[in-house]
C-alpha cells in the first residue's frame, strides 16, 4: 500500500530514467477498463520512444516488456496501477482510487501519487464493544484491522448463586441463602468494573495507534450505548480526533464497515471542505493573505509565501516548467521569468502541481463535489499565505 514515507523516498531521491506509469483498470470508469487501457500503454510506449534522447530508446525498450509483465500480473486486482521502475527502482503499486492514463520517462513523476495520497488520506474506525474493540485503518478505499482487544474474564471461581426468592414477602431485602439478591448484583457490579477498567485500558493505547499509523481522524463505531461510554472516557485531544459516530456492530464484515464509514466520513470531509473554500475565497476577496487562480497560486509558492494549496479535483491546466532552473509558470511566448532561458517542458498542473507544493514546504488539500464547484469559478486553485 501506498504510504508517505515511500513518497518521501521518492521525492528526496536522485532516481533518473526512470520510467513512471499510472493506468485506469476500473471497468466501471468510461475511459477505463483492461482492455482500453493495454491498447492505450502500447500507443503510449509508442510515442514516448519518438520523444526521448536516442541514447535512453535502447533502455526503455529493454524496461518495457518487464513493465507490461507486471503490469499484466495486477490487471485483476484493483481500479488503478501505478508504477515506477528503473535501475535502482521497482515499485507496483495497485489502488482502489482512480488514475488518469499517464506514462512519462527520466525523473519519477510523483503529481498524481502526491494528489491521491492527500485525496484519499487515512482515517480509522474505533469499533466498541463492552467485551472488545477493534481499530481497523481505511486508505485509498481499503480497510485494514491494525489493532485489537478482547477483555479475557475467567468468571469459573467466581461464587456465584441464584436462588429463589422468599415463599412469603418478608420486610426488607432477602439475605442469605433464601434470597441471594446482593450476590448477583455484587457478581453484575465486578463484571462491570472489569469492563470499565478494560475500556480504559484499550483507550490508553489510541494515542499511540493514531501516531503510529499517521491517523488524525477516527468514525466511533459499536451500538448507542456502548460508545457513548467510550465517548465520556476519551481525553479532549481524543475527542477533537472522532468525526462522528455510527451503530455498526462489531461482528460485522470489513467490507461493509469500510462502505458504512466512508459513507459518514465523506460527509464530514464534503462539510470541512465547504467551510475551507468558503474562507479562503472570502480572505482573497480582500487580500488577507490568501490568493486564488493558478497564476497567482504559482507566484505565490515560488515565492515561499504559501501555507497551504487548495486545488479542486476537477482541475486540471497546462502549465511550463523551465528545464534550466525548475521555474513552474502560465504557458507564454516569452523565455523564462526569472533565468531567461527559452527550454521548457509542459504538462498539466496536476502532474507538476503537487511535488512544487511539497518541495516549498506547503501542504495541498483536494476538494470536491460543492466546494470543488465552488473554487473552479475562481480558477480551481487557490492558496493560504504565510505572511
């Protein structure tokens, strides 16, 4: 799976001719599917040999085969393949989200792995019982159990007894060995007090599991009244992590705890999103550290001012990058802005976009449906200034 300390090898390494691939396999997408995309990555191979140096045909060509055997070997498994494979590189990795066709060769092309990343960032589910509790880790649309619980009581030795009660009604409560009343309860308080020492203990260790797996956001899981008592024992840096609640029990499968989840995170992120747009377009408006367009946003970024990016998944515009001093700005006639040199190379801002953002120390967020909407009346991108 992809993770960001992989990203941040990637990004930090001096990998060169390295052939980079990202491949729609999802059958239900309208450009998509197997088929469609091993016709397009023959075209595509065809066309990226024409482009490159003469010198560098002979190794891409030696690559190629292996690149298609691998690729053919995850074809069945998920919506999306992504590759990087060189000299001193190879690295499969198959998704559940999906890619835009893209094939490029020299540098590792990070745009789209740095934008799903973000996109489709972790999140775990808190699953409650009074007896268990489960931490399982939603990313990329897959689930996994990270963690577990279970609350061993041996109750054997435990003097218990059930008698009846009294024949006739007797004032006061029944004792002894006709009632036998205190020591149920006494037997239903301990197994109580071992539950509550045992809800405890597992949320000691949720810190750690959040830090560990790079989770800032949990959905609370279990019947109503079970996680509103591990809701009361949360401290108030764990509470500000839980993004909702919702009644799954917890013998139920992975998959519908992923589909259950992801369906209320979603609205939750739709309704941070919109609250984010929201400002950034009302502090632009007034030129309170913030900008929006992509011109701007450039600018911007180069110039070390930006905090953070925000970017809506529907954007998507060509833009340049000097080839002499890694320039990234609007496509023109002219040379370069800041060196003068004419030699660029153009894509699209979704492929040059992301690795600029993180090589300036930035965060990006990507937002869609209203909000995403929203910010492509403006350009699509806009930025939170430093200073």
């Amino acid at each position: 799976m992809i993770d960001t300390i992989k990203l941040e090898e990637l990004l930090n390494s001096e990998f060169n001719d390295v052939l980079s691939i990202y491949l729609n396999i999802d059958p239900s997408s309208s450009d998509g599917g197997r088929a469609p995309s091993l016709i397009w990555l023959k075209s595509a191979f065809k066309e990226l040999k024409e482009k490159i140096e003469p010198s560098k045909k002979n190794y891409l060509e030696t690559i190629e085969d292996e690149a298609k055997f691998l690729i053919e070997g995850a074809l069945f498994k998920d919506k999306s393949i992504i590759l990087f494979l060189g000299k001193d590189i190879k690295e499969l990795m198959p998704t559940q989200v999906a890619v835009e066709n893209e094939i490029s060769f020299g540098k590792p092309n990070l745009g789209q792995l740095i934008w799903i990343i973000e996109e489709y960032r972790p999140f775990g589910v808190l699953m409650v019982d009074s007896n268990m509790v489960e931490i399982y880790k939603i990313y990329l649309n897959k689930i996994e159990k990270i963690q577990s619980f279970n609350l061993d009581l041996d109750t054997s030795d435990w003097r218990k007894q059930r008698l009846m009660p009294p024949s006739s009604p007797r004032d006061g409560p029944a004792r002894g060995s006709v009632g036998g009343g205190d020591r149920v309860e006494a037997f239903e308080d301990r197994i109580e007090a071992n539950q509550l020492r045992f809800m405890k203990k597992a949320i000691s260790y949720f810190n750690s599991i959040a830090k560990e797996h790079s989770i800032k956001e949990f959905v609370l899981s279990g019947s109503e009244d079970i996680y509103e008592k591990y809701f009361k024992l949360l401290s108030k840096e764990q509470m500000n992590m839980i993004v909702g609640n919702i009644p799954i029990p917890i013998d139920t499968n992975p998959k519908n705890i992923r589909d259950q989840s992801l369906s209320l995170f979603w609205n939750y992120e739709r309704a941070r999103e919109k609250t984010l747009v929201e400002n950034l377009l009302e502090r632009s408006s007034v030129g309170i550290l913030a900008c929006v367009g992509l011109d701007s946003t450039l600018k911007s970024l180069q110039a070390s001012r930006v905090d953070r990016v925000v970017i809506s998944r529907a954007h998507n515009q060509n833009i340049r990058k000097c080839l002499k001093c890694n320039y990234h700005e609007m496509i023109n006639e002219k040379p370069c802005s800041i060196c003068n040199s004419p030699d660029f190379i153009e894509g699209s801002s979704k492929s040059f976009l992301p690795p600029l953002v993180l090589s300036f120390g930035a965060k990006m967020e990507v937002v869609g449906n209203g909000a995403g909407k929203k910010l492509m009346a403006y350009g699509g991108v806009g930025a939170f200034w430093r200073y």
